[in-house]
C-alpha cells in the first residue's frame, strides 16, 4: 500500500519543517473534512442495465476503482455516499429508486452514468421510460457514452471528486446536511395509469379539469427557443406548412388527424390568447426544463429558507 | 430418458406436419396464404386439440415462441404465432391463431406447453388478449393499472411523433424541437381524459400479493397429526439486491427456511425495444439488438441479421453475406459465448459466496477479448458490428492501443497474431485455471450438487434453452438442430450433461467453452484463407425488406434467441418492421426458476438464478 503522503493536505503558509515533511500537515477544516470525504466515497451496489457491467468492469481489476477509495460497493443504501444511476431508468424502476435515494444519509450524490439515465438514452420515447434521472433526483455529474467506457465512469468520479473539493464547510449552501431538522425527502412516485410525480399533482389536476371541459390538454405551445434551432442552411418549413403535409398524409386515419386538429387547435387558441391569462397559466405551470445543478441548487435555496424560518421560530 | 421416448411419426418435414394435420382436423386447419407467409392458421376453438396433436403425435415437443402480432390497418384482427419445433432437430411447424381485435380472446396453450406461461402473460399485457384457462394471467412486464394495452398499432405513447423514423424533427431542414417541449408535464407521461386524482390507488404492488394466501387463520393453527401449522413468511427479494443479476424480483414464499412457492417479477429494465423497433428502420434496430443480451451482443446482432436476411432472400435483389463475412461472424459469435460464459461463471461463484474473487479472474479474462471487439468493431460492449448482407467492416490489419496480453502495457498488435495467441494460449489456460481452481472445491460441490434439479422431460415442456436445457440431458442446440451460417461445416460436439443441477450448469459452461475454442481454432485458417474478400453488407441506409414473415433463430451463450420479424403493409416492401419481436432466452428460462427452487432453502434460490444466468436486458426488453 502506498504511504499516507500528507502534502496535498497542507493548504496554508506556515512552513513544515524538512524533516516533517509529508507527515504533518497544516490545513484548514474544509479542507481535511473534503479530503477524507473524496477519500472514502462508496458507491451503492446497485446495476440497472448494460452499464452496470461496465461498472462491475471498473471495479475489476484492470481499472480498478479502488486506487480512488471507492470499491467499497455496499449493497445497502444506508451505507452509500454515492448512486450510480447505471442504466435505463424506467417507470417501474423509479420508484425503488427514489425510495433507496431517500433512505442514503447525508451527504449523498447521484451520478447519472451512460445515455439513458443521463437523458433517456436510445429509449427515450419508450412508453416505460424516464428521460433521464434528473427528472427525480438532482444529479451531480452526468456520464455520456453508450455505455460510458470504464475510464469515463473513473472520469466523472474524479470530476466529483473534484466538486467535493470545491465545497466550503462555510457556506450553508454546500453542506445543506448541517442545517436544523431532518432533511425533507424526494416525494416517491406513484404507479397510476401512467407514472404520477407527486409535486406535478395540481398540474394533473389542472389539466384534468380542461380534459373534462372537452378542452385539448396535456400539450403545450412550443417555445419560442425551440423554433429558434432551426438549421439556417435549408429554408426551414413554416408552421402552417406542416401542419397541412401532415394533414393530407394523415386524411385516411381519423384519430391521427383529430390527434393534430386538437394540437393544431390548441396551438392556433394559444397563439390568439398570447399573453392573456389562461394560456399564460398552463405554459407557466410547466416546470423549466431544468438541468440537474440547478434542480439541486434550488432544492437546496428553498431548505435553507425553511431552515431560516424555523430558526425565526 | 429424453427424447427418444417420445412417440415419433415418420414425417420429418413441416410439409408432411401440415398435411397430417389437415388430414386429422379438416376444415380447422388452414394454409396461410398470406404472401411471404408460412405455416397453418388454426382455427380457435379447436387450438388446444391441434396443439396436444401436434405434441403427442407429431412429436413437435418444444415450443419456442409465442407471440401476438395486431394487424390494425391491415385486417382489423390480432394473432397469436406459435413456433414449435422437435428436440430431435428439424425445422419449426409454424401456426397462428386469430382473433378479432374488439374482444381478443384465445385459449390458453399452458396445459399443452407449460413454456408458454410467460409469454401468453406478455401478450396479454402488451396486446390485451385474454388467455381463457391461464392460471395467472396478469400483467408481466407493465405494472397492474397501467393505462390501455401498449403494443397496440393504436396506442401512442406521451412522446409519440411519427409512425415512421427518422422523424422529421429530427431532419436537418426540419423544425428541431425535444418531445417533452409538447408535453405539459415535461416528462415521458399522459394520463386519461376521465382520469381521476381522487381515485388514484397503487395497485401495483397489492396484486403480486394477493394470491399468496397470506395472514394467520386461526383455525389452520391447530395440530394435525401432531404437528403444529406454521405461518408463512414472505420474503421480498430485488429489484435492488446485489444477487438478482439486475433488477429481477422474487416474492417467495417461506415455511421456516424452505421455499413453498416462488414468483418472479419482471418489468423494470422493460425499454420497450419491440415498440420502439416497429417505428425504427431496419437498420436501426442493429444497434438496439446490442442491449438485449448487453454481455453478448455480436450474438444478438446475428440472430437479428438472419432473421432478416431471411426476408430479403425471398426477393429479387439479395447478396447473402461472403464466406470470409460468415467466418467473421462465427468468430465473433464464440468469442461472444466465451465472453458470457467468463461472466456466468464468475458470477455464478460470487452467487455462492466467493464473493468477487473467481469474478476478477473471469472478468480480467473478459477484457482481453473485450480489446479485441473494440479494436474491430469500435465498442467493448454495443459492438453493432453486423449488418444484413456482412458486416460492418472487416478486421483491422493492426490492433492499436490494446493492452498487452502478458503485462496490460498499451502495444501495437497485428490482428491475426493476438487472435491466435488469443485462441491457441490464452483462452485454453484460463479455462483449465477455471477448471482447476473450482471444479474439484468441495464447497462448491456441497452447495450445488443435487441442488436446483430440472428433469428432462420438464426442461423441455418449459421451453428451457441453451445451457439450462442441455445440463438437463438434452442435446439440443440450434447450431446442430437447425444449422445457420457455416457451423455444418464445422467439427464440435453439442455439450450435454445429465444431472440437471447447479453443478452441472456450471461444467456445462466450461465444456462450452472449450467447444467454442474448438470451433475458434477451425475458423482461423479459414481467416487467413478468404483474406481480401468484400465483407461488407448491403449499402442503403433505409433497404427495403420485402414483404413477409421470418423467424431467425440463433444459439446464444443464454439459449435460444429467436427474431420473429413481420414485414408488412407496403407493396413495395416497407422501411421498417411491421412487427419485431424477440424471443429471449432468459426471459423463458425464468418460467421454470419458481418449480425449480420449490423445496429448497433461501440461499438456494441465488445459486439458482445464478446457473440459469440471466440478464435483464433480455429478460424484460
């Protein structure tokens, strides 16, 4: 075993004496607090699908995931620091998911390994498929690849590793974990007819509410940025140019065609009403597609008010 | 004791088959006549009779794949097709039932072959057909209270575009946008129009419960015959838990230690590769057969290329593939099945409790064919290597940046030379390593001998596959029983072992193995021989396969893997699949798990699972 080299842990000006050297170290708390956090990071045992073989294959003893202090695979997430969301997340299996996620102490990070549970992956339009776990759990870092190769899961973990390091003992928003009073959990997905995210239940019900009125529902206006990725090469198509292709093509299937009449409905009401109130409310309701950073900062910024509040109390 | 036993009729061909079965049921009993088409359509209320029929006196014992196709838009009815072969070889009596799509309903064929179990609950959660006489018709893969029947042409998913790919969004002219910028929720979701939060429960789990009989009853509380009754336990094993290989799931049953009753379930790797396939062309799907069986994927890719060269051999304009692009593939082919079975092992022993030590031997093994792959094909793992007509390249004159055989330092090989120091050396010492190290281990004997028995006669009526149904006894392997590619011209045997336990699953592997290196050392002269020759496919990015039906079946490391492929709907030969569907080993393997671990105590049933080595990629699609 390599010896403890203390010398990447000294972090401030007071000279350590020659013959000390690599055996004491003059630090700050963070900084120990961090090291010996990166140091002992283990990963849940926990495969979903193809990539969970290259990560039993990171393990193994060619790449060796244990030069970082992270073999210790624990089948238990009581015991985990870090989920490795290594595959395809369906519907079925988001909630166990979830549930393992809130049963991980404190701190604890997600890192979205491969295609699939980074976005959705090849199977993004599956009827039984979450585009991606970020649409549950905040996510730390993200492993592209298809699967990723053993050396990039070993990169997106030095990468966390490298965002531990970043992180101050001093701000409450990096170590949210110390605050006052349990932490609040994901809320578990329910099996309905489809997938049910509890914190979209008003928008459910909102939206129920226009399906009952025999008001198109569920779809939304395309946004602006969306029609502003256009390839400025070819003349792009126009809307209303669309629209009609489709509608000839689509004349001999009525339920298509009265699929796009109702969206073409929709869109055309919506266009109308721009900036009036009850189109405005249902885009509104639709959360920003947000990237897993943000999710997590913002989660983080409504604890700590809570926090403070209680604090007031 | 196997397959001797069973009566068998002279006729030897599916032709002779049809015809007897005419003669005995007229008028029942159908041609089907459908251009491209084989094989008979039965009519319903007399399936179960055709079907004993056909087991008992034709002696078509082994049901390999059922599945239901919906012909929407076609003929307005849904069908059940049945492929059956004989253990003895030859190839399969195909028949079909039909049914109207309003109110789908067929007889159930699990009395007849209990190997059917699984898939009838398949169609029945994907199609909607209900199976009259199955004991446990529920949802398999999908959850109790989904909404509709997914497979359906009707159905349409939340992120539903086109009927065809590549969508026009996505086209470089067209009007780029994500599909959950139209979805309200922003997520892969649609409810319901009479969708009602309030009435909202999760019947999902409440289901795979309700059967077992649970709770005390006070009145089976008291002695009988001087033993005391005692409660049951369920125990919930998976979707998370470090032995399931994946996220499989068992609920079992417990008497003290010992197993009553074991159901598996399924679903949650379930990525809808059959519905996404029928929107895919048929090139597009090469890659997504990679993630079926993710440990064997050039396996998967040959099945999925036969099955529709297949077709396109019925028109007019077809290359088969060239001998040096057949060779290739049956090298990569074993490679795979030593690869898998480097895996199967490996695991099979961290199942029993070496936990990771025979792994990392198995797996360090792995990774030097793993180089291989990757220097050929591109990718580790996902190699999407083969293409209908050859291949996707030939192999690479040099191997460049693999790691060394001997020290794992980065080199420059030549191909043939790592190839054959691959074959010759590396591979026979590891296999002999294997054999020595855990063979003769007493552990490894006490834990599985005797443990986890499946008789013949079971295996088959199970439509257990591959190396589960030949530790049982039975010979039966698809490279012999129903040659494809160049494996007449090869010299190996079919490994077979009698015993039908743990133990012999495990020798099984290893003798395999060192079939496949038997296969691997004729096939490298033959590389040196054709070198030069074209290997490549057919160019189009979008062909178009001629009209039909094909079933391409293919002996992978896990079993028998069939591809039943429907090309319909465009007279001048449609750009993707009306139907594409595959028969996965691990998936129908798992329907004997539960008889197997019955009587056995709870650690058994890892080790069980373990030797009939599945993966969840295939299991659940």
């Amino acid at each position: 075993m390599a010896q403890l080299d203390l010398r990447e842990l000294h972090s401030t000006e007071f000279p350590v004496p020659d013959e000390m050297q690599g055996n004491v170290a003059i630090t700050s708390l963070s900084k120990l607090y961090n090291w010996s956090r990166r140091s002992s990071m283990w990963p849940m045992l926990f495969g979903l699908a193809c990539c969970a073989i290259e990560m039993i294959a990171t393990a193994a003893s060619r790449y060796d995931l244990s030069r970082f202090g992270m073999e210790v695979m624990r089948a238990s997430p009581r015991q985990s620091d870090l989920m490795i969301v290594s595959g395809t997340v369906t519907k079925k299996m988001v909630v166990p998911i979830v549930r393992l996620y809130n049963q991980m102490p404190e701190p604890k990070y997600v890192l979205a390994m491969g295609a699939c549970a980074s976005g959705g992956g090849p199977f993004k339009e599956g009827y039984n498929v979450v585009s991606g776990i970020d649409q549950y759990l905040p996510v730390d870092v993200y492993v592209p690849g298809c699967p990723p190769t053993p050396q990039a899961l070993l990169y997106g973990l030095i990468a966390l590793q490298k965002k531990i390091d970043g992180q101050s003992l001093a701000n409450m928003d990096d170590v949210p974990w110390y605050g006052v009073g349990p932490a609040e959990p994901t809320p578990v997905p329910i099996l309905g007819p489809d997938i049910i995210d509890p914190r979209q239940m008003d928008l459910i019900r909102r939206q129920a509410e226009l399906a009952a009125q025999g008001k198109p529902y569920g779809l939304r206006e395309i946004p602006e940025s969306a029609l502003k990725r256009q390839t400025a090469q070819i003349a792009p198509k126009t809307k209303p140019q669309i629209a009609a292709a489709s509608g000839t093509v689509e004349a001999d299937d009525p339920e298509k065609a009265a699929r796009l009449a109702k969206r073409e409905a929709a869109l055309a009401r919506k266009k109308a009403e721009s900036g009036e109130t009850a189109a405005a409310s249902v885009v509104a309701d639709a959360p920003a597609p947000a990237t897993g950073g943000d999710k997590k900062a913002f989660d983080k910024a409504a604890m700590l008010e809570k926090i403070r509040a209680k604090k007031a109390k | 004791m196997t397959v001797t036993e069973i009566p068998l009729v002279e006729a030897t061909t599916s032709e002779t088959a049809i015809s007897r079965l005419k003669e005995r049921f007229p008028g029942a009993v159908q041609d089907d006549s459908r251009h491209g088409y084989s094989g008979v359509v039965v009519d319903k209320s007399k399936l179960v009779e055709v079907a004993t029929y056909m087991r008992d006196t034709l002696g078509y014992d082994y049901l390999s794949s059922a599945t239901a196709v919906d012909y929407h838009g076609i003929a307005d009815s849904m069908e059940m097709v049945y492929h059956a072969y004989r253990t003895a070889g030859g190839p399969a009596l195909v028949f079909k039932a039909q049914t109207d799509r309003a109110k789908a309903e067929l007889p159930s064929l699990i009395d007849v072959w209990p190997g059917a179990d699984f898939q009838e609950r398949e169609a029945y959660d994907l199609y909607g057909i209900q199976f009259a006489g199955h004991p446990n018709l529920k949802r398999i893969l999908l959850w109790e209270g989904f909404n509709g029947y997914p497979m359906r042409k009707d159905w349409r998913e939340a992120y539903y575009e086109e009927e065809h790919k590549p969508f026009e969004s996505r086209w470089p002219a067209g009007w780029v946008r994500r599909a959950e910028e139209l979805n309200v929720y922003g997520k892969n979701v649609h409810y319901p129009a009479d969708f009602d939060l309030a009435k909202l429960t999760d019947k999902s789990e409440e289901s795979l419960y309700s059967d077992l009989g649970l709770g005390v009853n006070v009145q089976d509380l008291s002695t009988e015959n001087g033993h005391l009754k005692t409660d049951k336990l369920v125990v919930n094993m998976g979707p998370h838990h470090p032995s399931t290989h994946g996220v499989f799931r068992m609920i079992v049953t417990l008497d003290g230690e010992t197993i009553e009753s074991l159901e598996p379930v399924m679903g949650y790797l379930h990525r809808n590769h059959e519905k996404i396939g029928e929107r895919n062309s048929w090139n597009h799907n090469m890659p997504f057969t990679d993630r079926l069986d993710y440990l064997s994927s050039m396996g998967n890719n040959h099945g999925y290329a036969l099955a529709v060269e297949q077709l396109f051999a019925t028109g007019n304009k077809w290359n088969p593939p060239s001998y040096r692009a057949e060779c290739i593939r049956v090298l990569m082919v074993e490679l795979t099945r030593i690869v898998n079975h480097y895996w199967a092992i490996g695991f099979l022993l961290n199942d029993l409790g070496a936990f990771f030590t025979p792994a990392l031997y198995a797996i360090a093994e792995r990774e030097k064919i793993l180089d291989f792959f990757e220097a050929t094909a591109g990718a580790r793992m996902m190699c999407n290597y083969m293409r209908f007509g050859g291949l996707y390249k030939d192999l690479p004159e040099r191997m460049h940046s693999v790691a060394n055989l001997i020290n794992d330092k980065v080199r420059d090989f030549n191909t043939m030379e790592y190839l054959s120091e691959l074959i010759n050396e590396r591979i026979p010492r590891s296999i002999d390593e294997l054999d020595e190290f855990l063979t003769a281990s007493e552990i490894i004997k006490s834990r599985t001998v005797g443990v986890g028995y499946l008789p013949p006669e079971m295996a088959i009526a199970y439509s257990a596959a591959g190396p589960l149904l030949r530790a049982s006894g039975v010979p039966y392997d698809v490279r012999r029983a129903d040659p494809y590619s160049i494996y007449p011209e090869l010299e190996f045997d079919v490994a077979v072992r009698y015993n039908g336990d743990i133990y012999d699953r495990y020798l099984i592997r290893l003798d395999e193995m060192r079939e496949s290196v038997r296969i691997l050392k004729q096939i490298l002269p033959r590389l040196e021989k054709t070198k030069g020759e074209p290997v490549a496919g057919i160019s189009q990015y979008m062909p178009r396969v001629p009209m039909g039906e094909s079933y391409g079946r293919v002996e992978n490391p896990k079993g028998e893997l069939g591809y039943y492929v429907v090309s319909a709907g465009d007279e001048k030969g449609p750009q993707n699949p009306w139907r594409y569907h595959v028969r996965a080993p691990s998936f129908i393997n798992l329907t004997a798990l539960g008889p197997m671990c019955v009587g056995h105590k709870v650690a058994d049933v890892v080790a069980i699972l373990g030797s009939i080595d599945i993966v969840l990629g295939e299991t659940d699609r």
